[in-house]
C-alpha cells in the first residue's frame, strides 16, 4: 500500500528561509501567478506569518487585485500598528486619497519617533 502525499506535506520539508528566498527569487522573475500559489499554501500551514501575508498582498498588486492587496495590508496594520512596510505599501497601491493623507501621517509619526534625540554637547 502507498502512502499518499498532499501538496501540503511538501512545505514541512521547507524552512521559512527557504520559503522566502523562493518567493524572492519568483519576484525577480515576475513569476507572479507562482507567488500566489506558494504563499496560499504557505498560508494554509501557516496563518500568522505576516511577512509571507505582505508579500502576497505586494503581489496580489502586481496582478491587478488592488482591492485584495489593500484589504490584506489593512488587516496586517490592525495586528501590528508599527508596520512601516505595510503602511507603505498601503500609501502607494490605494487610490483613496483621504486613507492615503491617513496613512502618510501615520507613516511620518512612525519613523519619526524611531529617530534618536540630538543633543548638543555645547552649553
């Protein structure tokens, strides 16, 4: 009797670094359809990956899914506030420019706060 394999049981032989250099690799070579592919199985197995959920919302913009895209970068700022990346994103797919002028100010607030404090040493 064999054993069957589901496409799933594939991932669990590929580390998150293997993954990633993979998808890295397909977006270089504009191999849009197979990033879609990769990261909904990667999904499957698993959800919370947020880095591997920006990249399939960076991708899902590359194929025209804007709505998608947008959706999917809307839900990772509400999980994680701080994510420059996707605020980023948001700013350059969107096409709503009340959200944009939103998320630009967002944008300045984050990365300005991470800048360190000068303090001049003269007094």
């Amino acid at each position: 009797m064999q054993k069957s394999t589901s496409p799933l049981d594939y991932l669990n032989a590929l580390d998150r670094y293997k993954f990633l250099t993979i998808l890295n690799a397909a977006k270089e070579a504009e191999e849009y359809q197979f990033i879609k592919q990769a990261c909904l199985l990667w999904l499957v197995n698993y959800p919370g990956d947020l880095y591997v959920q920006y990249q399939q919302a960076l991708n899902y913009a590359n194929l025209g899914m804007t709505d998608q895209a947008v959706s999917i970068l809307n839900s990772l700022v509400e999980l994680d506030p701080q994510f420059i990346d996707a605020y980023q994103a948001l700013n350059q797919i969107s096409s709503n420019t009340e959200a944009k002028a939103e998320w630009a100010a967002i944008l300045s607030y984050l990365t300005e706060e991470n800048q360190p404090e000068v303090h001049s040493l003269s007094g």
